[in-house]
C-alpha cells in the first residue's frame, strides 16, 4: 500500500495539471506558476522515490532487529536451561564431594571387603570409577554450556545495539523525508490553487473581452448597415435629381446634393471573419490543427476564412504572400496580424485586440497587440 501510495499521487498529480492547463487560457504568469509546479511536482517524485527507498531499508532493519530478538529471546530460554542444568550438577557435585568428606573416599580395600563374588568386586570397582567421571563430565558440560550461552548472549546483545542504532537512524532520515515531502505537496498544492484561480481570473477576462468585441463589432456592423443605407439613399436623391433636371423644360441648372461618406464605415475587408473567430474561443491549441477540434494560429485563420468562401494556406509566411499590405492605422475587424518573423499570426478584432491560438498548452484567446511587445511585424488585409 505504500508504494501504490508513493506512486499514485504523482500520476493523479501530472493528470489534474495536465486537465488544468487545457482546460483554460494560458498566460505568461500562468505559464510560470506551471512551470514552477511541474518543478515541484518534479520534486516530489524525487521525494518520494528517496523516501520509498528509506522505508525500505527501514523495514529491513526492523526485520533484522526482530530477528535478533528472536534469537535472544531464544538464547535466554538456553541459558535459562544451562543455568538450571548447572546447578543441578553443582549440586551433585557438591553432594558426591559431601559424601566423600564424610565417608571417606573408598578405597581399595574396602571395594573388596564388602563384595562377596569376583563379578561384585569388578563391578563395585568400575561404579566406583564410572560415578567419579560421570562427576566432571556433568560439571564440565554444564559449565561449557553457560560459557557458551553466555557468549552468544552478549553477542546477540551487540548485534541488537547496532540493529537498534540503524533502526533509529531510518527513522530520523524517514522523518525528515516526510517532512520534506510534505512541504513539496504543500508547495504543489498552493501552486495548483495559485494556477486555479489565476485561470479563473484569465477566464473571467476573456469573457468581458469576448462581450466587448462583440459589443463592438455589432455597433460597427450597424454603423456599416446605416453607411449604406445613407449610400443608396444619396444615389436615389441623385437619380431623382438627375431625372428632374431631364423633365424640367426651364433649362435651368440645379446643383445636386452633396454624397456624404457616412462616419465609422467599415472599408474594405472581411469583419465577419472577426466574429467568426471570436466563436472558438477555449478551443484548446493542437500543433498542426485546422478543425473546432484543435487549432494552431494559421489553421485558425485558414478555418475562419474558409467559413466566407475564402481559401488560404495552412502557413504564415503563405498566408503573408497571399494578402494586402496595410498600415497599422488602417486595420479592421477581419485583418490579419503577424508576430515573430512571421511565425505567428492572428486575426484582428478591433480596438488593438485579436483572436489567436497561441501555443501548447493554450487555448484559442483574445490577446492584445502591446502584450506582444516589438515581436509585431505588420497588418494584412485578405484581399
């Protein structure tokens, strides 16, 4: 379980932050806080790889050291029983000393004088010499056996210190990894909060860029409808003048009205393509992409324009070649802007703002031209 623990949080870990950041706009602050969590989390599962490897050493000792007490445990029945055996035999010893004391150790003569057959003296004489060894092999056997449980003893009591040690060793290092990988999830989880909200707030602020370009956008297509209306209408006065002028017989000469160009007109160029994109805004970045499914810059652009008709190359520098200079000052909803030596383009949405899918990672946005600081190479106008 603890290694399923170990190795389960940074997978669960790698896929929130993965979910995270293709769930939502991407900005250079953003960016930084995963950056500094993939750091973290990098940590982490260095972290944990260390502490897997204490825990284990740290189980090994604490097998070892259950081990050892085993055998002292063991060791101290042993010597428990030599001690008994021991005083068993000091016993018989000292009571075989007590009854030679007493009586007199027999001798010679008094094996003879109390057996009654040659068979009783031979075996009184052997019982006499079997008892005397029978003595000191039970004394030396007993001693030899407590000397050696003595020494097993104390060496057993060594290797326990040593195990001991080792144990507390782990245990302190063990502590001190936890403590570090702690603070690293603590790190990872404020990180993930920190990208969170700013996420939300990158998210929020699209939105109200999304309605005012919108806002905006409709305002310039009214004022494009009410341009051409007052367009058609000075034509109509025109022709009704012109025919007036053809029926009056007078001959007098009439000055026609005035064509006024109506404030705010749209020119020449595709706004549509404007709010075409700001539809696809959250698509999430795909390298090469050029489908509602993924996108990256130019395959947005080519997208969007094939929405009108409009065929262009899945290439920025193609993309380019294939439209119309214009002037900064001249831009209009529907005009491309490229950046990076030509190595990303998007489409402009009015009032210094454009729609672009940025990087990996990333998401279909609203940008600004100041964020792109001097990487702005110019304006196109799809012809």
């Amino acid at each position: 379980m603890r290694r399923k623990a170990l190795v389960l949080f940074p997978v669960l870990a790698v896929a929130a932050l993965a979910a995270t950041a293709a769930g939502a706009a991407s900005t250079p602050q953003i960016r930084r806080e995963q950056a500094h969590a993939r750091a973290v989390l990098a940590r982490i599962n260095r972290i944990g790889r260390d502490l897997e490897k204490v825990v284990q050493e740290y189980d090994g000792a604490k097998l070892q050291l259950a081990t050892v007490d085993r055998n002292l445990r063991r060791n101290q029945f042993r010597l428990r029983l030599a001690r008994r055996n021991f005083r068993v035999a000091q016993k018989r010893i000292m009571a075989r000393l007590y009854s030679l004391y007493v009586d007199g150790r027999p001798t010679t003569l008094d094996v003879l004088a109390g057996a009654s057959s040659l068979s009783q003296i031979i075996d009184r004489m052997e019982t006499a010499h079997v008892l005397s060894n029978q003595d000191a092999v039970i004394g030396q056997q007993a001693l030899g056996l407590q000397l050696r449980v003595q020494r097993r003893e104390q060496l057993l009591k060594r290797q326990r210190q040593k195990r001991a040690a080792v144990v507390r060793t782990l245990t302190a290092r063990r502590a001190t990894i936890q403590g570090a990988l702690a603070e690293q999830k603590r790190l990872y989880a404020s990180d993930q909060a920190t990208i969170r909200t700013l996420q939300a707030r990158e998210a929020a602020r699209q939105r109200r860029l999304q309605a005012a370009a919108e806002r905006r956008l409709a305002e310039q297509r009214a004022a494009a409808a009410r341009a051409a209306q007052q367009e058609q209408q000075q034509q109509q006065q025109q022709q009704t003048f012109q025919n007036a002028v053809v029926g009056d017989s007078s001959g007098s000469v009439a000055t026609p009205p005035p064509i006024v160009s109506a404030p705010g007109s749209v020119g020449v160029g595709h706004p549509q393509a404007a709010q075409i994109a700001l539809q696809y805004l959250g698509v999430p970045y795909v390298w090469g992409g050029a489908s509602p499914g993924g996108f990256d810059c130019s395959g947005l652009v080519m997208y969007v324009y094939a929405q009108l008709g409009i065929s262009l190359p899945h290439y920025t520098v193609a993309q380019w070649n294939a439209t119309e200079p214009i002037s900064p000052s001249q831009m209009q909803p529907g005009d491309l802007v490229f950046f990076d030596g030509l190595g990303h383009v998007g489409i402009y949405i009015g009032n210094g703002q454009f729609v672009d899918a940025p990087h990996t990672g990333s998401v279909v946005r609203i940008d600004s031209l100041s964020g792109w600081g001097g990487s702005f190479v110019g304006a196109r106008r799809v012809p």
